[in-house]
C-alpha cells in the first residue's frame, strides 16, 4: 500500500499537535497548517511539513496546498481541527465576533474541504475528520456563539458524508467534551472552575487529555472503517450523550 498522507489544521499546540504526532505514528506523512509556527510538531513528526498560514483564506490556503502536493504528490487525509472557542455573555458578542467565530470553526472546514477534494478524490480513498465539542450538547450559555459553530460543523459532516460517499471519501467527526486540558482550554477554564470541578462532572472522573482521542482519530481514518460515515463519536468521558 502507498503511504498514506494527512494534513492536520491548527497543529502547533493541543489536539492539533497530538493528532500529527499519532499519525506520523501510524506511518503517515504529515503536513500541519497554523497561524504560528509548529516548533514542537516540527521536533516530533519526521518529515514533517509545516504551513503558515490562516486557514480562513482561501488563497493561502490554495498556496499551503501546493506545498503539500509538491512534498507529498497526493493527499489522503483530512483534520479539520483549527478552531477557536471564546466565552463571553450573549450581550457581548457583537456581530464581528460571531462572524470571527463561524469563519474559522465552520467556514474553514468548507474551505480546506474544497480545496483537498480534488486530490482525494484522484488518490479515490479519502478520510476527513472534523474537531467538533460534547458542548453542542451541554450548550454552556457562555459559549452561544461557539456552540452553534459547532452545531453546522456537525451538520456538515453529515451532508458532505452523503455527498462523498460514492467516491471513497469517508467523514466523520469526533465530540470531545467541553474541556480538554490544551494551553486554549487553560485560558478559558477558570471560568469554569478548573479543569477538576468539570472532570468531577463527568462518568470518567478524571481531566480528559488530548491523548484521549488519539485512538479515535485512528479509527476513523483507518482502512477498515470504510463503512463508518457521517458520524459524531462522542469522547466526552461520560459528560453529555448524543
Ligand atoms: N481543548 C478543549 O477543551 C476542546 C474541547 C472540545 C473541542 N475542542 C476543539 O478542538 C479543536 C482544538 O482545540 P485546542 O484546545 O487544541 O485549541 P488550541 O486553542 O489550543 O489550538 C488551536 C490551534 O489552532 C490554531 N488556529 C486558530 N485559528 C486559526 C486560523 N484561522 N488558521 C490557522 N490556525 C488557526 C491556533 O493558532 C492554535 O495553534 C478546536 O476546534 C476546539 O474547538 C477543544
């Protein structure tokens, strides 16, 4: 079998840099997109591609790709993981922010989605992963903006899983709950009440750790998971069920 190879968004730090380094694991050639620099994925992924660039454009997103292509000559997997996750009360979010909020966390996914197909679909096997969150179903009320963003990346798996479908192309997106323990979970978990009042909450009794959902990442991008599509795997440790 030909190597397989993946392009993983948001990859410098927390789930992003995890999954890289899972997947280089697993024996495939990876390619990370960030607005910063990916010093910890570069040290830990052999040959790893590093791209900067902000995965809301759809011309730096084309230009990362070329690169992609010249290092690799095919792509076969996609993580839609880049996203960001603001609390504030209803009344502060202005329109800007909402804005901000579903340009990175769902028009994104749609962009690099259009942008990777074409090579997906010539290599005719294909895997595309989106980061979602257990919150669409606890729906923090600080988190109104971010929810929702999180709500249409699961209708869009579902859709685009019916539209790929006949040609190869699985897709498939993993829930993990409300906090995991990532340097972008720290700024936000305070309030909360820390990582351990939220984990007290949970059937798992313990602070979910992006190691967590390694194991899920390679489920679905596995060979033998050809027939899973469309879905939302909850990683949640027991704090909300689908
Ligand atoms: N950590 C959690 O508790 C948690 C829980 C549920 C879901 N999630 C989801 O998992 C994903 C990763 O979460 P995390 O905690 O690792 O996040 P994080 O904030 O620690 O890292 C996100 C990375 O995405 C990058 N990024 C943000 N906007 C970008 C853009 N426009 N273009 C390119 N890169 C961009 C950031 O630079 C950063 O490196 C997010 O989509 C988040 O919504 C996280």
């Amino acid at each position: 079998m030909e190597t397989r190879t993946a392009l993983v968004t948001g990859a410098a730090q927390g789930l992003g840099l995890e999954f890289a380094v899972a997947l280089a694991g697993r024996g495939y050639r990876v390619a990370g997109i960030d607005l910063v620099p990916q010093p910890e994925t570069a040290e830990r992924v052999l040959d790893y591609v590093e791209l900067i660039a902000d995965v809301t454009d759809e011309e730096q997103i084309g230009a990362a790709l070329e690169r992609v292509i010249d290092q690799f000559g095919t792509l076969h997997v996609l993580v839609n993981n880049a996203g960001v996750h603001p609390e504030s009360a209803f009344e502060d979010i202005t329109p800007d922010e909402w804005r901000r909020v579903m340009r990175v966390n769902l028009e994104a996914p749609f962009l690099l989605t259009r942008a990777v197909l074409p090579y997906l679909k010539a290599a005719g096997w294909g895997r595309i992963v989106n980061i979602v969150s257990a919150a669409v179903l606890t729906a923090p009320p600080a988190m109104v903006a971010y929810v929702s963003s999180q709500a249409g990346l699961i209708g869009f798996t579902r859709s685009l899983a019916a539209a790929l479908g006949p040609s190869g192309i699985t897709v498939n997106a993993i829930a993990p709950p409300s906090m995991v323990r990532t340097v972008g979970a720290g700024r936000t978990v305070g309030a909360e009440g820390g990582f351990e009042h939220i984990s007290a909450q949970q059937a798992i009794p313990r602070t979910h750790e992006p190691s967590d959902l390694v194991s899920t990442l390679l489920y679905v991008v596995d060979e033998g998971s050809g027939f899973v599509t469309g879905q939302t795997l909850n990683v949640a440790g027991g704090s909300a069920y689908l």
